[in-house]
C-alpha cells in the first residue's frame, strides 16, 4: 500500500532499483529490473473487506472469484488458458484490505501478462451462470474453513479486534449475505474500486524500466479507462 502514499520518484538500493512512477491515467507503477527470464507482474487494488458496504460480506472475494469468469472478448476458458499454454501462470487473493491480481511469465510473454490482467479489470462481464457456480464454490469454501479450528480462531480474533468495523467481517463472506450478492452489485463495486487512484502496478523482470513503463501505459494509462 505504500505505493498509493508516495510521490513518484526513484528509490536505489545498492544493486537493485525500485523505478516509481505515476502512468497518465493517474495509476501508481514499480518496476524492478532483474536478470531472470521469468517475469512477474501484478495489480493491486484497495478493495478487500475493508472496503466492502453493510450487507456485503464477502464481496471483494466474491469479485476475485468472477474476474476469472469471462469478459468481453474472453471466456473463462481463455482466461485461465491464455498464459498456462505459454508456461506461465495467473491467479489472484483477497485480504481485508486489497484484492491483488498477479502473473508469472517468461520474459518474452509480459505483455501478455499485462493485457489479460488488464482485460479482466476493465471488462468482466460477470455472467448469471457463473455466478450460480462460484457462489456455491465459496460457500463450500467457507463451510471447509469451519472444519479447521486453527483457521477459524484467526477470524475469531480479528472479529473481537475490529468490533463495529467492515474489517471484523470475514474475507470469505458470510453465507446469508452472499446469497443476496447479484451481478449489479459486483459492477457497482467494480467501479467504485478499480479505479486508477485506488490501484498500482508492480513489474518484476529482465527489462529496461522505460520499456516495462511503455507497456504499463498501454494497458492501464489514461485511455485504457
């Protein structure tokens, strides 16, 4: 999060360099040059339980899950396939302050990377059947989480520590709450969440920070929105 409080500027640490910027669209972006062939890029945006309105439990995870679900060129198959044919992987996580979108890919595909992550931020569709299927998923998921007490006590505690706040609520969700969960409450969410101000762009790769910089431009700069 400490991308979202600092100004631009470039921060150098012995033989590594952290390049900060800020793309024209008013978006945060950290690139790191390395010497690996694989890359690694990833999208976090402020919208976990935190964030999250009364009524709405589980609703930054609920999101995470219908990202994978299709957008307007995709299909979720394309989704999930889009990089794994190429040796690469794309998977996301939410936490009570941040739902995080990341890839790993060889060098060569980090654009790939950036456009599907872009895609699935800017133009998921959210589809009805879907979103039968990962209601049911995180439901399972949560019923799995009561079974294991040393999971559960962590939610006990964080409960009691943030009474009276959206972040004493579970990341998970509530199940009487996500039922009610529809498609208009995911784009309203969406919009009100994944907007530049609230998000960074990190870079992790063999590549010149301007180029990594040309790429961060064309997929999340002013005229991705």
């Amino acid at each position: 999060l400490s991308l979202f409080l600092r100004p631009p500027v470039t921060m150098t640490k012995t033989t590594k360099s952290i390049h900060l910027s800020t793309l024209s669209s008013g978006m945060k972006c950290a690139v790191l040059t390395t010497t690996s062939p694989v890359s690694y890029c990833a999208l976090t945006t402020m919208a976990g339980t935190r964030f999250e309105p009364a009524g709405r439990a589980g609703l930054a995870h609920f999101c995470e899950h219908m990202l994978f679900k299709g957008t307007v060129k995709r299909k979720s198959y394309h989704i999930n396939n889009r990089l794994e044919r190429l040796g690469g992987e794309i998977n996301a996580f939410t936490t009570k302050e941040e739902l995080v979108l990341h890839a790993t890919v060889l060098r060569e595909d980090l654009n790939k990377a950036l456009e599907l992550i872009s895609d699935m931020v800017l133009h998921s569709v959210f589809p009805p059947a879907e979103m039968i299927k990962e209601r049911e998923v995180i439901l399972d998921e949560i019923r799995s989480y009561k079974d294991s007490p040393s999971d559960m006590i962590y939610d006990k505690f964080e409960e009691k520590l943030f009474t009276g706040t959206p972040m004493s609520k579970p990341i998970l969700g509530i199940p009487r709450e996500l039922k009610k969960i529809t498609s208009v409450h995911l784009n309203e969410y969406m919009k009100e969440r994944f907007c530049p101000e609230q998000m960074a762009l990190s870079i992790v790769g063999n590549i010149p920070p301007q180029r990594a910089l040309v790429l961060a431009e064309k997929f999340y700069g002013k005229e991705a929105f």
